[in-house]
C-alpha cells in the first residue's frame, strides 16, 4: 500500500471537510480503503464515524467544529443514491483492482530506479571488498538491504536514492563501529522525510565552516568554499526571520538549537578559528627574528621556502598551513630549498616549526588591518557573500548534530568525492 496515497487521500477529504459532499466523498474512500484491508478497517470507521454521525444529526444539520454539515441524502436523487450504494458496499473489485495495480507499478519504478543508482555506487565506492563477502554471510546484511528497499520504495527523488547508496556503503566500511553504525542507520531512516533544500542549505553551512584546505591562502580557502556550493547548485534559504526550519531539522535529530540569539557572524568566526594560519600577522620580512626563524629551520634540515608571502599584509611572511594543528601538512623545502615530496617531518622539524608560529607577531593594530583586508575577500565571491548575509541575519544559532553531520558529510562529497569522510567527532 502506497503511504503518500492515503496521505493525499486525507488531506483532500480535510480540504473538503466543509462542503456538503464532504461525507460522501469520505464514505467512498474508506470503503476503498477497506476494501484493501479485507473490509475490516474500513467497515470499522465506515459504521464508528458515517453512520454515526449521520445518525446523530438531525433532519437539517449537524454541527462538526461549529459548521453545519446538511444532510447527504437531500442533494441526491434515488438514481445517485444507488450508484453511492453500490460503489460504498459492494467494493467494486475492478476498482481496487486498478487502485493496487497502480500502486504496485510505482513502487516497481522507483525500485528499479534506486536499484541502478545503488549498482553503480557500490561498483564506484566500495572499497572494504573482503567486509562487503563477510557481512553478505550474515543474516542482517540482508535485512538492511530489504529495510534500504523499503526506504527507496517510498520516494521518486534521484537525490534520495544517492544518499541511501551511499549511506549503505558507509555501513559497509563501519558496520564493526557500533554507534557509527547506529547513526547511520538512522539517517537512513530521515533520508526521505528531510527537506531536500534545507539539507542543502545546512550542506552549505557545512562546507564553509568545517571543510577547508590545509595549504594556501585565504583568497584560496574561500574560492575552494565558492567551487564546493556552486557544485550543489541553486541554494535555497530560508527566510531569515523563519523558524520552523530550526524545528524540522532538531525533529530529525539533524541539529540542536536554543532560544539564543545569533551575534556570531561569519567573518569572524572563520578569521579567528579557521583560518587562523592565513590571517595570522607571521614574521616581518628582514627582521631580527625573521633571519633567526631562517637560522631555527637550517638546523634542522628545512629551508626558508617554508615561508610564503603573506597575501593580506605586505612585507610578513608566514607558514604555507591554514591552522597550527596542521602544520605537518606543510611543502617540505629542504636547505636549498628544492621541493622534496613524499617526506614526512621529524619530531625535532615539528618542534621547531612549533616554535617559530609562537614567534608570530601579535599586534592589534596590523591585525586589524589583515581582518579588513580578510573581509574586503567575501566581495569577489558572490555565492558566499549570498551565505555570509542569510548566516549572519538568522535568528538563533544552531550546532549540526551527529547524523546531521554524517548527512551533510555524505550529500558534498556526491559532489566531490575527494572530501574527507565524517571521522564521527563534533566537527
């Protein structure tokens, strides 16, 4: 049985609810309906809630929330009478028949349209193939197949097919994982239900403020965030004053938000937590502890093209990383400064580099300089600033929850596979 069906059969019987054909149209669906059901359902409510309340009502009226609803019968003929008869008790058998056949024959679609999704996925993705032969052996694998049908039978979306594959293949490389498991699970249970452009947007919200690039400027860290949204395509937002997308999304479990309200903005969030290696104020070129950085790395085997010109401040240079945590990411320059790839530093390197990012200046005033220079960035990217204005103008803040960020995770790299997985952890 098609659940969207009955779904549309309820709200047209409520849009009628006022009309005088109200019952009547509701008497026939509900025979169908228990005809389906082997009669019992649907003569239940047919016999509980018609005839009742045909019976309860006087010769003229009834009132149902304070509305009269007339009598029936008075608008029929004895001809019209008799077909409603007939179609209510009789359950016409070519009619449900046709009813289930077209049923039937959508859900048969869909199923086949998931199935080649799913197919070439799996192919393209999988990657643990020895976990994938060892879980086909177990009961459960199959369960979660059937399950994955059921989620897939219920929906005519491409992207929700997408999603469930690609969710399924998570499972598969951390099935061994209980809680990711679970989580995963569960996301595969909302797949259908969330809203395709709010998950979209809260991809959006994702991308720029947990996915970054570990080398390059800040010019390059927001070009790289402009090339993933503009792969998503059209972003629909929300109304910035809208709150009943905060409520879909907790429902789901997606994310999590308190009455507070959102004096976080966007340039400041990025400047001061996620670019913190691009919009440092670094060494002074020529300066007493710039030559005693060159000197520190010397000695250990790096050269000075460990520094790169700072991009937002003329005359500083800086390490080549956007964050401190990273930089064992960096370009590995040896002392004459050639390139030297597939090298990994040493402890003494990193304690080294460690050492020269606390030597980084800290002033005020040329840091607000880099912070204006920073924000004057946003005006060469339209897609972002579009973000940076909806972001800064919500109403409360809010924090992606686990299977919110498995979700976002999942829908941006179907856009660009090379994007870390979710690890699990609050990003």
């Amino acid at each position: 049985m098609d659940l969207e069906l009955i779904k549309q059969f309820i709200h047209t019987i409520y849009q009628w609810m006022s009309s005088d054909a109200a019952i009547m149209i509701l008497q026939v669906i509900i025979s169908i309906i228990g005809g389906i059901f082997g009669g019992v359902c649907g003569g239940f409510v047919y016999n509980k809630f018609i005839v009742k309340n045909t019976q309860s009502s006087n010769k003229n009226a009834t009132q149902i929330n304070g509305n009269p609803v007339y009598n029936l019968y008075n608008n029929f003929d004895e001809s019209s009478l008799k077909i409603i008869d007939y179609i209510v008790n009789q359950r016409d058998e070519k009619i449900l028949f046709q009813v289930e056949k077209r049923i039937e024959d959508k859900v048969s679609t869909r199923l086949e349209a998931f199935q080649q999704i799913f197919t070439s996925q799996i192919q393209k993705k999988i990657i643990n193939k020895e976990e994938l032969n060892k879980l086909s052996e177990k009961p459960e694998f199959y369960k979660l197949i059937n399950d994955t049908k059921k989620i897939a039978a219920q929906t005519d979306n491409l992207m929700d097919y997408e999603l469930l594959s690609n969710l399924f293949i998570e499972y598969i490389d951390n099935n061994k994982d209980m809680i990711a498991a679970t989580n995963i699970k569960k996301a595969m249970d909302i797949v259908v239900d969330i809203d395709k452009d709010i998950l979209n947007m809260i991809t959006v919200y994702y991308i720029v403020k947990h996915i970054r690039l570990a080398c390059g400027t800040a010019r390059d860290m927001l070009a790289h965030s402009e090339r993933l949204i503009l792969k998503i395509g059209d972003i629909k937002y929300t109304a910035t004053n809208d709150i009943m997308w905060y409520d879909h999304l907790e429902v789901l479990d997606i994310i999590k938000y308190e009455f507070k309200p959102n004096q976080i903005k966007l340039v400041d969030y990025l400047f001061y937590n996620r670019y913190s290696g691009c919009v440092c104020i670094g060494l002074q070129k020529n300066s007493k502890d710039y030559f005693k950085a060159i000197k520190m790395l010397n000695s250990v085997g790096l050269g000075s093209n460990m520094f790169v010109d700072h991009d937002l401040l003329s005359g500083y240079v800086r390490f080549n990383v956007s964050g401190s945590e990273l930089l064992h990411t960096l370009p590995y320059y040896d002392t004459k400064n050639i390139l030297i790839q597939n090298i990994l530093f040493n402890d003494k390197q990193k304690k080294v580099m460690k050492e020269i990012w606390d030597m980084y200046i800290k002033d005020k005033q040329l840091e607000q300089i880099v912070y204006k220079n920073f924000q004057s960035l946003f005006n060469e990217f339209p897609v972002l600033k579009k973000f940076l204005e909806w972001h800064d103008n919500i109403l409360y803040l809010f924090m992606i929850k686990p299977i919110g960020n498995l979700l976002v995770n999942i829908n941006v790299r179907r856009y660009e596979p090379t994007i870390n997985k979710y690890d699990g952890k609050t990003q």
